[in-house]
C-alpha cells in the first residue's frame, strides 16, 4: 500500500475541510492486512465449499479489494471531502453486494469503522458506522434465515470497541498537539524574553560603561586640559613669564595622567575607584576637595557632620562619583569663587551635598521635587543624568537646585540602614575573628 494511505491517513473533516490526523503505521498496515486477509478468506470458503453463487463472491470480492486499494494511492480522497465520501460510497456499495451473496462479508465491518470514523466528519462517521452495523446484522441474519441476540451484539459490541478506540486516540492525539503548539510558544517566549534581557542588559552595561567613563576619564583628561592651557598661559610671552608656575602645572597634569592611567586600568577590571582602596569614603572627599582647589584655583571646602559610619561599597562609589561629577560641573560650568561639599550622617539616612555660589541655570521645576528641584531625566547634560542614575540604582534620591545667579546645590541622599548594613555586617565579622 501507498504511504499517504487516504483510508488511515487520520483525515477528518471539520468545518469543510479535511485535517490530517497521523496514525501509527502499525494500525494503518494492520488495517490493510486485515482488509487483505478478511476478502481471501472469504472467497477461498466460497471456491473450497463450492456454495452457491461461489463466482459471484469471488468476482464481489476481487471488487471490494480493488476499490480499496484504489483509495490509498487516490491522493484526492485525502484531501477532499468529496472525493472521500465518494470512494467510501463506492467501497461500501460493493462490500453490500458481497455481503448479498456471502456471510462471511459481514466481518469486513470492522474495519469499515475505521474507515468512517477517520474519514468522515464526527457526527456522519457516527451515522455511517450504525448504518454499516445494522447492515451487518441484517445481512447476517439474512443469510440464516434467522435473527439471534448474538447476531446483534456482534456488530454493535465490535462498533463500540471501534469508536470508543478512535475518539480515545484523536482526544489523546489532540491534547498532544496542545501541549506541542504549548511548549513550542513557551520557547518561542522564553527565546523573546531571553532577547530582550540580552538587550536590556547590553544598554545597561553601556550606560553603566558611559557613566564610568565620564565620572572618570572624561574628568580627568578635562583636568589635564585645563592644567597645561593654564601652563601654557604662564609661558605667554606677552605677559610675565612664570616658568615655577608652569612646571608647576605641568607636572601636575602629568600626575593627573598617571592616576588617570591608574584609573583605567582599575576601571578595566572592575574594581573600586582607586581612592576608596586605601581611604574611606570621608578621607577621598576630603582629598577631592584638595586636589580640585589645586587645580582650579577655587576654594572648595569639606565638611563632615556626624559620626563615622562604615557603608557598603557600592554607595560609597556612588558617593564619591557623584561628588566627582559635580565638581567637575562647577569647575567648567559655574564659574564661583567658592564651593562646599558636605557629608552628613544622620539617624536615618546619610546625605552628600555639594553647593557653589556660582551664575546657576534655569531648571524645569517639577511640583512633587520641591521649589526649583530638577527634572534630571529632562536635562540635557549626561552628568545630571549619570548622578540621579547611580543614585536611583541603589535607592537614592537625587535633587539639583539651582537658579541663575544664585549658584547650584546638588544633595544626594541614601537610607542609612540599606546603605550601612553590608558594611556593618563586614565589620562585626572581622571584630569576631570571622574574616579570613
């Protein structure tokens, strides 16, 4: 037999239209088998008994076979209705015929069932299957001259088995195809949500990448510049000549290239800001506000209210790049005379503030912020954006006040417990001897 066999190609129509049901080829070539060796045994009874009418059931016989094996090879009856309910018309006509003239046709039911129940729709199937049972009996029992309980249970107990069988398949056959298409858009999610992690991580990492690079290196090589434009100004011919003071500023500028060197290379590993390695937090501001009054010529003054506290690492950084950032501001941008940078540690919550008194700008205020509070995601500097960044990324709050002419406050604040806890943790460890 043809493999697209329309007889067990598991076609059933629905709305009009035939949808393929695979069946396992072992029921489909056990059917055809069957078919086979149901004609041969009864035209061999019909020829070794020399009954009545035995060409008859022979020529019948050779009829039924051939109508059925033209349907496997008939690509048109697995795929259209018609051309199906045609060929079984046909099949069935001709098995009626041989069951006119021989009993033994009546076995041939069985796998008619099949047949119906696959190729037609639920209901016609249901129809057609009590159809061929009753013509079965009534076949049977014409034959005998008699009608028995045994010659109806047969049929009926045999179309039973039949349909309870293929409508246990086709249920077990489409739960197994809702759980297929199931799994297959549960890995077609799981592969959106995997690409669109991967790329929420990737602009994570370059804004976080952005943000290093201009809290660190931006600002360094801003320093450089601004130390060997006021070196070359001090060698201006046209002016007092100050060699000192340019090799001064030289040699500052070439140590800030080596820490800025320095800087790039921890940067590439991904460790902590060089200053907090050797330092706590308070020591590195305090040496910020040093080396930017050096550099700039603008008095910038530390202050620490409170007592020490030890925070986590992460805050720390975050702390002391948004100090970086906002005095590299206020040395490019605000032209003061004077700037303070305060760490306060309060009760609940530790806060940094950085304030100058110098023209300011003009600010989109925002009601829920306060008086003249930033909108930062609205400003057009990457250093606003990057500040209020690190601060929201560890549950800070970021605030920017400034106006113009009366200089810039930026305050950062961050939950003292949140922020100190690591930390505190880490400390009482070493104190107990459980650091190794």
């Amino acid at each position: 037999m043809s493999s697209h066999s329309s007889a067990l190609s598991g076609s059933t129509v629905a709305s009009g239209r035939l949808e393929r049901m695979p069946i396992p080829t072992a029921l489909r070539w056990g059917v055809h088998l069957l078919v086979a060796a149901l004609l041969v045994l009864t035209a061999l009874r019909a020829v070794v008994g020399r009954t009545s009418g035995w060409p008859l059931v022979v020529l019948f016989a050779g009829l039924v076979a051939i109508v059925y094996s033209v349907g496997p090879r008939w690509a048109a009856v697995s795929r259209s209705p018609r051309a199906a309910r045609a060929w079984l018309a046909l099949l069935l006509t001709a098995w009626l015929a041989l069951l006119a003239v021989s009993p033994e046709a009546v076995y041939l039911a069985f796998p008619w069932f099949f047949l119906l129940l696959h190729l037609l729709p639920r209901r016609g199937g249901l129809t057609a299957v009590a159809v061929v049972t009753v013509a079965a009996v009534a076949g049977f029992a014409w034959h005998q001259r008699t009608l028995t309980a045994a010659m109806v249970i047969g049929p009926v107990l045999g179309a039973g088995v039949v349909t309870a069988t293929v409508f246990g398949y086709q249920a077990l056959y489409a739960e197994s195809e809702r759980r297929r298409r199931l799994i297959l858009e549960l890995d077609r999610t799981r592969s959106d949500l995997a690409a669109v992690q991967h790329r929420a991580g990737v602009m994570d990492e370059r804004e976080r990448l952005a943000r290093e690079i201009h809290d660190t290196l931006t600002q360094g090589l801003s320093s450089i510049q601004l130390l060997l434009r006021a070196a070359t100004r001090s060698l201006d011919s046209e002016r007092e000549v100050n060699p000192a003071r340019a090799l001064d500023l030289v040699e500052q500028a070439r140590h800030e290239a080596h820490q800025n060197l320095a800087e790039a290379r921890r940067f590439v590993r991904a460790l902590a800001p060089g200053d907090l390695e050797e330092s706590t937090l308070t020591g590195a501001l305090r040496r910020l506000c040093e080396t930017t009054t050096s550099r700039s010529g603008i008095p910038v003054s530390f202050h620490e209210v409170g007592p020490p506290v030890l925070l986590t690492t992460p805050a720390e950084v975050a702390l002391l790049r948004i100090a970086q950032t906002a005095l590299a501001n206020t040395t490019q941008h605000a032209k003061p005379t004077r700037a303070d940078v305060t760490f306060t540690v309060m009760d609940a919550a530790v806060t940094l503030d950085i304030v100058d008194n110098g023209i300011g700008f003009a600010l989109r205020s925002e009601a829920s912020a306060g008086p003249g509070a930033v909108a930062v995601a609205g400003s057009r500097g990457f250093g606003l954006r990057s500040m209020a960044s690190r601060a929201a990324e560890l549950g800070g709050v970021l605030t920017v006040e400034s106006q113009p002419g009366r200089g810039t406050a930026v305050s950062v604040l961050f939950d003292r417990a949140a922020a100190s806890r690591a930390a505190e943790a880490d400390a009482a460890d070493v104190g107990s001897g459980g650091a190794t």
